[in-house]
C-alpha cells in the first residue's frame, strides 16, 4: 500500500527563513519610497497585501535558504514514489519559484486572491485538492488544526509545546529537531570579534599618557561598551539589508542571516535592542560622545545603503569610520585631538580600508570571480588600488616622521629620537600587509588580523613599548645615532 500524500509548509519547515519577511526586506531595500504604502496595502487584508508586497519585491527565490535535512528527505519520498504538495500561506508566485527550484512537487497550493492561505483556510484547500488521507509537515502552532486532521505529522523545527500537543492527537512519522542559533552563532552575527577596532578609542589616552587617572580609565570602558553594542547592531542591520550581495558572495554566504540560522525578524529586534542600549550608555559618558556616536550610526546606515557601492567613495568612509573612534575617545576623557594624530589616522586608515578591498578582490580573483557582488570594484581595479594603498601607507609614515620633529614632541617625551623605532616597525608592519594581502592571506577586517597575526602583533607591541620608552626614559643615544 503506497503511503499517503505528504504535503509540506514552506516557510519554516522547507526554508530557513521566513519569505513574506525576506520580501519585505528586498522591497525596502530596491524600492525604499513604498515603504509608506505597507499599511495601506495590510488594510485590505493579508492575501491583498502579500500579493502586492510579491509583486513589488520581485524576490529572488534562487537565494532563499533551504532546509537540506528536509530537502533530502522530500527528494527520497519522491524516488519512493510518494505524491508530494507545498502547501503554503505564502504568495502563489513565491511557492510556484521555490517548487519550480526544488523539483520534488506534484501540486502547489499557495495564497492567491482573497484567502490567506493559513490554518484552517490551507486545511479545506488540502482536503479539496488532495483529499482527506495526508501526511502533513510544518513547524509553526498555526498548523495544529492540519496536524490533527492528517494522518501522521511532520515536525520541522516545532517549540516543545507545539511538538507535545501534536504527539497526543497525531502519530509522528518524522521529526526534524530545531536548528536554533547558539552562542557561537550569535557571536559571529554581532562580529564581536570587530570589538579589537573599537581599542582605538584608547589611543588618545596612551598619547596623553593619563591612563594612570581612573576616571579617564572608566569613561574610556564605557565608551568602548556603547561602541561594542553600536556597532554590533549596525552590523546586524547591515546583513540584513546586504541579504541578496552576501549570498552572492563565495564566503559572505555563510554568515547567519544570509544562511537563515538566525532569521530577519530575531536580527532587528537584537539590532534595536543593542543600539538602544549602547547609546544609552554612550549618555552616561558624556552628550557629546553620545552625538558623536549617532553620526557614526548615522555614516554607516548611509555606508549600508548606498556609499558602499561607490568606487574610492567606500574607502574613504571606512577611513573616516575608523577615525572618528579616535575622536570619540578624545571626546570621552575630554581632551583635543592632536592634528597630527587625525593626519597620520586618516593615512594610515585610508590604507588599511584599501588593503581590506584588495584583499576581498585578490580572493575573488582566486575563485575565477571578475567583479564584487553590491559593490563597483572589478579585479582590474587592483593596478590602481595597490599603488593608491601603498602611497597612503608611506604618506602616514612620513606624517609620524614630521610629527617627531616638531618642538611639541621635542618637549614631550623624553627621548624623541627612540620615535623612529617605532616609525620603522611602522613601515614593518603596514609593508607585512600589504604583502599578506597580495598574497590573498588576510580574510578579514585588516585590524582584526593584525591583533590575530604572529607578525603584526610583535611590530605593535614594538611600536607601543618604544614610544612610552621614548616618553618616560632619558637615553643619551650621542649626536652620531640621531637622524
């Protein structure tokens, strides 16, 4: 006897992620002037509203994760010899691509018209096209009354409450257990990794040399706190606005929101959570960090949804985006900012920005790609972008050399010319990147390597321990040694 039909739910149980939620998501991303429409359209009802939100958003169902424990299973119920129905509340012209793409499906059931096909609406559509004898797979309460009409259930990632009141009404034939993002997940979504750039905001209080003043020690943890949290929820916002070019991309691909291990819907709620908190704790340092911290959010909100696609124009606000941590910390224990600090900052940053495209293009060049997804750099780029780089790196040397000879820095430390130790494991260490990333050896943020890297740690321990060598012990190094 040939086993009954097995219908199957779409968001959820075949997906990873939920496709009114990923239509909406491209909606505002491609035509953002609609968004003002989104309530007018939920007036007229939920079939009306997902009908125009699919046909606004064109959503590329090629890139909709997909469930492979659940695939294979559907795939061997087919060679089976099994009829198999996607039964969905999802819009018919979603279902029909997802069908079309996995093609393992007899019948598409789908809202199309005035019924939202949910719960009670999607069971009297399965009885009428397929009968009263199914099998039926979901994941969501809303399926408890298909669950308890069909012969046996499918539990695709149900709650334990949800699994238990289907175990006592419906024999289980299959149980897919729930695929819940865990810490480590989490983490990599929040890039708490990136956290290393925010130490940044420490260096005006070692080139101040107050790091012995707690207050100045305590204002500076909480600003790196508020950053922390900022810039976790920017990241969070700004996967889930670059959802299409990260999965186009051979290894953004994997990041949790592109993958669907952490949905939509979960990301933003923690994004607004975090960007709540941190600027809250941005306020107890001082008002003015506090608006420094919302031009940040500010920049990269702009960065996220247009400047990043600009060739130079992206650099050059990552530069910008790595400075203003510098300020920040200025601001946060209330002290100006050196000018030749904020010169040898924008060099130097503007090269270390140039050495994460580079790196980025090296790697596609690598996997035979000729351009960046979302982005307008080509791999031919890379003949301008090195000597651009390059320039940038040896025009922040040459700041850091100008800054040792002025009178201010002559009366400051105590041996200034110990400086130009530090200038050369300068040269060191933005040469070793450059070359690492030439070599296509530097697969993250250029800052976030450095602190990983065996190399780049040794020449900024170097640096660090000359220049408060240079600031707090006298060396009569003899006329001959100086510059």
């Amino acid at each position: 006897m040939s086993a009954p039909p097995l219908v199957v739910d779409l968001d959820g149980t075949l997906t990873r992620s939920d496709t009114l939620v990923e239509s909406l998501a491209s909606l505002l991303r491609s035509a953002p002037g609609l968004a003002w429409r989104l309530p007018l359209w939920l007036l007229r009802g939920r079939a009306a509203f997902k009908a125009q939100v699919a046909a606004q958003a064109r959503l590329n169902a090629a890139s909709i994760p997909l469930r492979d424990d659940v695939l294979h299973y559907l795939r061997e119920q087919k060679a089976a010899g099994r009829q198999l129905v996607l039964a969905t509340a999802a819009h018919r012209s979603i279902a029909v691509a997802i069908a079309a793409r996995v093609g393992v499906f007899d019948q598409v059931l789908a809202t199309d018209g005035a019924v939202n096909l949910k719960g009670e609406h999607k069971l009297a559509a399965i009885r009428d096209r397929v009968g009263p004898d199914f099998v039926y797979a979901g994941d969501s309460a809303a399926d408890r009354p298909i669950w308890r009409a069909a012969k046996a259930a499918i539990l695709v990632g149900a709650s334990p409450g949800t699994a238990r009141q289907v175990r006592r009404s419906t024999t289980v034939e299959q149980e897919f257990p729930r695929s819940a993002a865990g810490v480590g997940v989490w983490l990599r979504a929040l890039r708490a990794h990136h956290w290393l750039k925010n130490c940044l905001l420490v260096v005006p209080l070692l080139t101040t040399f107050l790091y012995d003043q707690a207050d100045k020690l305590l204002a500076v943890a909480l600003a790196f706190v508020a950053f922390s949290l900022v810039t976790s929820g920017t990241y969070l916002l700004n996967d889930i606005w670059d959802l299409e070019a990260d999965r186009a991309h051979p290894r953004k691909r994997h990041r949790a929101i592109a993958s669907g291990h952490i949905r939509i819907t979960c990301a933003a709620a923690v994004a607004v959570v975090l960007l709540a908190v941190g600027l809250t704790t941005a306020w107890l340092v001082s008002t003015s960090f506090a608006a420094i911290l919302l031009g940040y959010i500010a920049v990269t909100t702009g960065y996220s949804w247009w400047l990043k696609e600009q060739v130079l124009i992206d650099v050059i606000v990552l530069s910008l985006l790595y400075t203003v941590r510098i300020v920040a910390g200025s601001v946060a224990i209330g002290v100006a900012t050196s000018f030749w600090l904020l010169a040898f900052s924008v060099f130097l940053f503007l090269s270390l920005a140039l050495i994460k495209r580079c790196s980025e293009l090296v790697m596609l060049a690598q996997d035979g790609h000729a351009a960046v997804a979302g982005r307008g750099y080509r791999i031919g780029d890379l003949t301008v972008l090195w000597p651009l780089g390059t320039g940038s790196a040896l025009a922040a040397v040459v700041v850091f050399g100008l800054f040792i000879s002025t009178p201010q820095t002559q009366g400051t430390y105590a041996t200034p010319d110990l400086l130009w130790l530090t200038a050369m494991a300068l040269i060191y260490w933005l040469s070793l990147l450059w070359i690492k990333a030439q070599r296509g050896e530097i697969h993250d943020d250029p800052v976030v390597f450095a602190i990983r890297d065996r190399g780049s740690r040794l020449a900024l321990m170097v640096m660090v321990m000359t220049t408060l060598l240079a600031h707090s012990v006298e060396i009569d190094i003899g006329p001959a040694l100086r510059p």
